[in-house]
C-alpha cells in the first residue's frame, strides 16, 4: 500500500492482483455541446479509467447540489447496493429509490468519446454551451463553465488551508517513518 493510501484511507480491491488500488480521476476539462447535444469526454480523463478493472461504459447520475455525475459502471454498481436510505419512514425510502434509479441513466459513449445530454437533462442540471468536466476521484462532473468558476472562486481559500494541512500530515508520516 502507498503512503498516499494510507493517509486517504480510501482503497478499493483490485481482485486480478489481489492488492490495494483506488481510482483517482483528476482534472478539468472544458467542453462545448454540440448542435446534436454531445459532449466530448476528454481522452485524458477517460484514460485514467481501467475498462477492465473498473467497466467500459458508465452510469449518469444527478448528485448533491444537482451537478451531474459520470461514474464508471462498476463503481456505481457498488454505490446502488450501499445506498440504503437510513431512514425510519418506509415511504421516504420507496421515494429516494425511484427518483434515484428512475435520474440515472447507463450510457455508452460514441465512438468518439462523447456523451449525448438530451434538452430535458441539460436543463435540469442547469448545463449552457459550454461546460466543464472535473474529475474527482471516483466520478466526472459536469458543471455548466460559468458555475465551475464561480465555486472554485467561492471555495479556493477553503481548498488551500485544507491542501496545506493535508501536505503536513503527509510530512509527518514520513517523518516518523524515517
């Protein structure tokens, strides 16, 4: 396990090898929807993405905020079967199961890596022309470009102080390996 692992705390199996391995995808990506509705999924993000290891097609998902959500299939199989409303009442359970499945889509991506986002999905998830694609760690998001901006302008301090403390928790743990 890399020190990097150790410090997240956040593994997922890999069976072939038997080892510890997580998915990390990273980076933004902007894109502009074609007349047709399509996206471009960018080639870099789309190989950090082990289609053996973590499925060639992917599931589209309304997530917190409203932002859409690019999984890979295999790891939203494994969010579906943990998703278990911890609610008391029955009837909030049966209606976050049927709004969940019946937002989220599988898809394939063309052949050429894009990503077809039909009017009525665009519209809900607030997407214009231009978009962008973020990879954090285990999905993509699509966030209209104008919002993208304003949310790293909004959260950038936070980011910086918790990147900062981050890095000094890594260098102690080295630290007290050595």
């Amino acid at each position: 396990m890399t020190k990097w692992q150790k410090v997240v705390k956040y593994p997922s199996y890999d069976s072939s090898s038997g080892a510890k391995t997580m998915l990390l995808l990273t980076g933004e990506y902007e894109h502009v929807v074609d007349g047709k509705g399509r996206v471009l999924v960018s080639n870099k993000l789309r190989n950090q993405i082990d289609a053996d290891e973590h499925g060639s097609n992917f599931y589209l998902v309304f997530g917190s905020n409203g932002i859409l959500c690019l999984y890979p299939e295999k790891y939203f199989e494994q969010i579906a079967l943990a998703v278990a409303p911890r609610t008391t009442a029955p009837d909030e359970a049966v209606a976050f199961e049927r709004i969940s499945f019946a937002l989220t889509n599988k898809i394939e991506l063309d052949g050429q890596g894009r990503l077809l986002l039909n009017e009525k999905l665009r519209k809900r998830a607030g997407l214009k022309d231009k978009i962008t694609l973020v990879g954090v760690r285990d999905h993509i998001e699509l966030w209209n470009s104008e919002s993208w901006e304003q949310y790293l302008s909004d959260n950038m301090a936070q980011y910086q102080k918790q990147m900062s403390q981050a890095r000094q928790i890594v260098l102690q743990k080295q630290n007290e390996e050595l």
